[in-house]
C-alpha cells in the first residue's frame, strides 16, 4: 500500500469547483511535475498546509490545462495519515478528467472507491465503525441520521466497543494465569468475579442492540405503505404529505412500474412512503396483497396508513384490509369526512380497538396534523436524545453485537454451571473477536473490501 492514488473528489457536473486529491509518498513529486507558478518553483515541506496559486500544465506540450489553487499536506496530520495533495480546479467535467489524467500519467494510480478512506483506517486514523459512519454521513437523508452518523465518527460507538473488549479481555487474561500458573500464590480468578463482568458486558450489549430498530429507520427511514380500496384518497394523501413536508432529496429510484415511493422528512425523522397507487385501477389490490410485492411490502412495513372511504359502506375490499393489518403496526383514517357519512365508525372501532383511528378529510386538509403528530409519537415512545446516545445504524454491526450476545450468553451458562475454565474462556474470547470486527480491531479483507466498495470514488 505504498502507491500514490489519486482521484476526483466532487461530485461529477457542472459546479464551481472540482478537487482533485492524491494520497501517498509521491503525491508532492507528481504535483510538481504538472503545477507551475511564476514565484515557486516546487512545493516543499516549506509549503505544508499552505493554499498556493498557480496553473496545472501538461509539460509535454507545455500547454495549461487550468488555473488552480494547491495545498501540499504533509503526513500523518492528514485525512489518509500520508502525504496528499490535493488540487481545486475549475468545476465541470473537462478540467477535472484532465488533471485526473495527468496525476495518473505522472505516476499515481486511479483510486478504488473508499480507498482514502480504507487507508485512514488502516494507518489506524480511524476504527472501522468510524470509517462507515463516513458513508452514513454522507448518505443520511435528515438532519437526525446526519447526527447519529457524526456521533459515531466521532468515537461514541467505538468507545462503547472498547469498553466491552477491555472487560472481556481483562477476563480472559484472569482465566489464562489461573489455568497456566494453578498452584502459584497468585489471586485466583472466581466464578462470582467473572459472572459480573459477563454480565455487564451482556448489559451493554443488550442496550446497544435495543436501539438498532430506531437506528434502521433513521439510516433507511420509517418504512410506510399506504392500504386501501381505489379511490379512497391514498394519492391525495401522498401529495399531501409531500406538500407540508420537504421532501428529501435522494437518489433511490422513486418510482417503480407499480409503485409509487417518497421520501419525507418528519421533524427528522425520515419516512419512507409507499403508495400502492399503481396497482390501483387495473388490478384488484387486495388480491394483489394474496401474491406479490405489495405483500412482501405489508410484510416489511415499519407502519401502515389504513384509509378508508367514510361516504361509503364497508366492502369485501375494506374487510380484507382489516385483516391484513390486524397484526401490523397502522394508523386508520377514515377519509372524505366532508361528504355524507354512511361507513359505520362504531364497527371500525370495535373490530380495530387498539389501533389508532383518525377521521381525515384529505382535499380539506383535515386530520393531517393528528396523523402527523401520531407517527412522531410512535416514533418517539421510549424518548430518545440522539445527541447523546450510541445509536445502532449498521446492519453489520447489528449481526456482530447478536453473534457477539450469542457468545455471552453461552459464557454466562458455562459460568453458572461451574464448567472448566477454559470452556469458558471459548466464548468469552469469541465475544471479544464480534466485537473486535465491529471497530475493524478483527476483522479480514473480504470483509474490508466488502465495506469501501460502498464507498463513492474520491471518498
Ligand atoms: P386513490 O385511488 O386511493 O389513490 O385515491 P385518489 O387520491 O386518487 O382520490 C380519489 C378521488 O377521491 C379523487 O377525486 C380525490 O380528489 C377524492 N378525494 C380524496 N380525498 C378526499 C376527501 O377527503 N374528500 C373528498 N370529498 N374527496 C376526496
Ligand atoms: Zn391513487
């Protein structure tokens, strides 16, 4: 890993400025093969940080390419701990390829996706929890995800990890010197001391973990369907919602062939809506629901907005949409309020007595608000302050805290059970190796590669 890669560090198009960034040993000599500026002949050590101005030139045909500002930051106090580079040209698509060229031609290799930041991790600038909440940060759809993201960069979650691998390993060091040194007249480990600290780090674990759902959906969003028979209002209700919320600005494909999905922003709380709407006019939905993706969507849905036409009586449709959502988590309204009422409420009530029933008139904008109110309240039960808390976003790191409570789990039975030592000392050490995988401390290539390949170019 000592080769000097380099990239475009902007996004690609029209735009005020474009960077182009290197990192490695030879990013100051490539620099001063293709920078020129009439009062300094080369950047040098002397230059470290500072923001120079000059002109990158092919010096083969001698020709200038741009005008550019320079920094030269000389390693370990950089992103990457290694000597970068990193060039602020004009932005659009031509200025930036050709300086790209030019770093390449001159000796640096095209960067692989996420390979700035793979190295920053593996010069041990960051941990690997770290190094994904730089994804997150810049994928978060709201201002929450975007603070629960930066929470991580900065350590929170890795401290947590760090916590729990000391105990661990402070355990299995006690194990190893009474089993390696029995008869010595050290302090023997007891099963009383290592049944707490197991069961401490079963605690942390068992917090992280309850605060994975909360975490998925600020990273994923509130993954919302909207249900019901045609023409009860369910597009006029995402138009709706979409107009009194700013909608979030993603680059999910919105809209499939027989659905229809948006992203709104909820007080911070992202939510991803779902309107069936597609399948409406040609295909009976609820037979649909028996089959196919609207299914596999009820099934996924973190909630369900249930609507229903008050101006007309309760269908064979309706009635399977209450079946359907019985064990789900859902919100009713009883939709078109301001025509004459023939739905029977009381029935509603009584066969949904827990449910959350709210009378809407959508084209009057009617029962907006309460429905709003009721997702944030949802959201919210067991109150949660994101600034201060470890948040579990990543779906990795979720299936290494459970592996990792598996293992615990089984040490505290082994423990109870007075098995052997070193019986015990196998899941504790395999509780320390999760974890280790969660802030990168174990962790293998494939898994590595795996990570910064969703990273974007550049990054
Ligand atoms: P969808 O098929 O469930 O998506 O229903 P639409 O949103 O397309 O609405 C069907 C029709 O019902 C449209 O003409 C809407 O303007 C009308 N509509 C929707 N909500 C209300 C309401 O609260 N009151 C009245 N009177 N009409 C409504
Ligand atoms: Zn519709």
């Amino acid at each position: 890993m000592t080769d000097t890669i380099s990239a475009i560090s902007t996004a690609i198009g029209e735009a005020g400025i474009g960077i182009v960034r290197m990192s490695g040993k030879d990013s100051i000599e490539i620099a001063n093969k293709i920078f020129k500026d009439e009062k300094i002949e080369k950047l040098k050590d002397g230059e470290n940080r500072k923001l120079i101005y000059g002109h990158i030139v092919d010096p083969e045909k001698d020709e200038i390419i741009d005008e550019v500002l320079i920094v030269y930051m000389k390693g370990p106090y950089t992103y990457t701990r290694e000597d970068m580079v990193e060039i602020y040209c004009h932005g659009g698509v031509i200025p930036v390829r050709r300086i790209l060229e030019l770093t390449l031609k001159y000796g640096a290799r095209l960067a692989d996706r996420g390979e700035f930041t793979k190295r920053a991790f593996l010069n041990g600038r960051l941990d690997l929890s770290q190094a994904e909440a730089v994804i997150d940060m810049i994928n978060a759809k709201t201002d929450k995800s975007y603070d629960v993201s930066l929470n991580q960069l900065e350590g929170s979650l890795s401290k947590e990890i760090r916590e729990m691998r000391d105990i661990l390993l402070n355990m299995i060091a006690h194990i190893e010197v009474s089993i390696d040194f029995p008869d010595e007249d050290i302090e023997e480990v007891t099963y009383e001391q290592l049944e707490e600290d197991a069961k401490r780090v079963y605690k942390k674990i068992d917090n992280l973990l309850s605060t994975a759902d909360r975490g998925r959906i600020l990273r994923d969003g509130l993954n919302t369907v909207i249900l019901g028979k045609p023409n009860v209002g369910k597009s006029s209700l995402l138009n709706a919602i979409l107009r009194e919320n700013r909608a979030i600005v993603t680059d999910v494909p919105g809209t499939t062939r027989d659905i229809i999905e948006e992203y709104v922003n909820i007080d911070g709380i992202p939510l991803k809506i779902v309107d069936t709407a597609g399948i409406r006019d040609t295909e009976d939905l609820v037979e649909k629901i028996g089959v196919d993706r609207a299914k596999e969507m009820v099934d996924k849905a973190d909630l369900i907005i249930a609507v229903f036409d008050m101006s007309e009586d309760l269908s064979k449709e309706d009635k399977k949409i209450i079946d359907i959502i019985q064990n789900k988590k859902s919100i009713i309204l009883l939709n078109k309020t301001d025509l004459p009422v023939k739905l029977n409420e009381k029935q509603i009530r009584k066969i949904l007595p827990d449910k959350k029933i709210i009378n809407t008139s959508i084209v009057k904008g009617i029962g907006l608000d309460e429905l709003i109110n009721s997702i944030k309240d949802m959201f919210y039960s067991g109150e949660m302050d994101i600034k201060n808390e470890v948040v579990i976003t990543n779906v990795r790191h979720k299936n290494q805290l459970l592996k990792a409570k598996n293992n615990i789990e089984d040490g505290l039975e082994a423990i109870k059970l007075n098995m052997p030592l070193d019986c015990i000392e196998v899941d504790i050490r395999n509780c320390w190796k999760n974890l280790g995988e969660i802030s990168g401390d174990t962790v293998t290539e494939d898994i590595l590669d795996k990570i910064f390949s969703e990273f974007c170019i550049g990054k």
